[in-house]
C-alpha cells in the first residue's frame, strides 16, 4: 500500500524551498489539497478499491509538482513558458529518481508517470493500459473539478492578469468560438483575448470523462457560477457565453446518465 502520510510529508519538503507567502505559490498549494479532495470524491463515488483510491491521491499530489519551479522562473502559469507536467516527469522520473522520495515500490511508476504527463495536455490520448487510462482520466477530471473553485474564488486579476470588467468588455476570438460551437476544449494556442481564457475555462468541461465528476459539477451549479463572476461589458460577449452554458450543461446530462 502507499503510505500517502510519508508522501505529504516529502512534499511538504520539497515545497520548503519556494516562497509560500507568493500568491501563486499559494495558489498552487491550495489547489494541490483540492485536487486530492477532487479525486478523493469522484473515487468514492466510482467506489474503485482502496489501491486506486490511494495511487489517485499520490498522483493528485504530485501532479503540479513542476507548476512551483515554472513559478519561481517565469512567475506564470502560461503553457507557452514552460510544459510544466513535462518538467514534473522529468523531475519524478529523470536522473533524479525524486519519485522514490514519495514511494518507495516502483510497481506504479508507469501509472504515475502516464498520468502526470498527459494531465494538462488537450487530450488524453492513446497507447495506454486500462489502469493507466484510468489514472490519466481520474486526475484530469479532479483538477477541473477543482479549477471550479479556483475560478470562483481566487483574483480575477490572478487568473487573467486584468479586471473582470476588462475581460467582459472583450469579445470572444473566432478560432475560440469555433471551437465552442464544435463541442471541444479550447486549444491554447488559439486563445487571443483574456475573454478566450474564462471561455477556455468553461470549454474543458467538453473533457469531462466520468459521470460521476458531471454530477458534481451539475450539482454544484459551476458552469453558470463560473459564466456568471464575469461582468458582461460586452453584450455579444454574454449572449455566446450563455450559449456555451447550455452546449456544455447538454453534454454533461447526457454524461451523468451513462
């Protein structure tokens, strides 16, 4: 079994030598708690076994892992600066072996690697085992289950880089919108405006892989609360954002029925 108390611990070490009191750091900690409560949730419901239930949390933890360094750097989170669930794998698994700090069996590495890497990519893609899919689709869902929270609490000025009022004054771009309509997440390379970010924020729900996570999220009203912390300056900008709400709360009905 996988000791997640020595695996906490290790990661609190590891964190010791950022600076806990940068907002982003901060951040990033505090998403990391609600991604293992995400995962933690969406396995209780999917009542996986206990094995499951404690790798889903060890990779929940580590998931980030490179999003401090690439903070400390470059003080962003965007992907163009930095592949940072790349940089996570190299850390875990490269010359290092910083993975045995955390888990001392190697008999899931393959899982936890497979899963780190593809976390944050546009999708989750093939060439894996059941139990590695698994794994993969588990922690994508937790960390949008809890970028919920994120985008309801954290700064708007944090998250976009300006005021809600200058985001909700923008339109959305073409390419984005595009997208929407095709019922897909948003590419990043295809976001122009700081309204294509809250829209790419809604979009990934297109990603959700698990009914159980589409009941939470219906449960907890996120789409419309997220649509609605953005003040519409632009009345075009509202009228699509509404139409996404009900593209997306479509998708996931028909998904939590599965």
């Amino acid at each position: 079994m996988i000791d997640l108390q020595h695996a906490r611990s290790e990661f609190d070490n590891y964190l010791s030598q950022f600076d806990r009191e940068d907002e982003k750091i901060q951040l990033k900690i505090v998403h990391t708690d609600g991604v293992i409560q995400s995962v933690s949730e969406i396995c209780r419901r999917m009542q996986l076994d206990e094995e499951d239930v404690q790798l889903a949390q060890l990779i929940a933890l580590l998931h980030d892992i490179g999003r401090f360094e690439q903070i400390r750097l470059f003080d962003s989170f965007e992907p163009s600066v930095m592949d940072h669930a790349a940089y996570g794998v190299q850390l875990l698994f490269g010359e290092q072996k910083m993975i045995r700090r955390f888990v001392e069996d190697p008999a899931w590495d393959s899982v936890i690697r497979e899963a780190i890497a593809r976390h944050s990519d546009y999708s989750v893609g093939g060439g894996l085992n059941e139990r590695e899919l698994l794994h993969a689709r588990l922690i994508r869902d937790a960390d949008k289950l809890d970028n919920c929270r994120v985008k309801l609490t954290d700064s708007i000025e944090v998250l976009l880089g300006c005021s809600g009022e200058e985001a909700g004054s923008q339109e959305i771009s073409p390419k984005t919108w595009e997208e929407c309509t095709r019922r897909s997440s948003i590419h990043s390379e295809n976001r122009s405006t700081r309204m294509d970010y809250w829209v790419s924020y809604i979009a990934y729900f297109f990603d959700i892989n698990y009914s159980k996570t589409s009941e939470i999220i219906l449960e907890n009203h996120y789409v419309e609360r997220i649509i609605r912390r953005i003040p519409y300056g632009n009345q075009k900008t509202e009228q699509k954002m509404w139409i996404l709400h009900d593209l997306v709360k479509e998708y996931l009905e028909k998904l939590a029925k599965i």
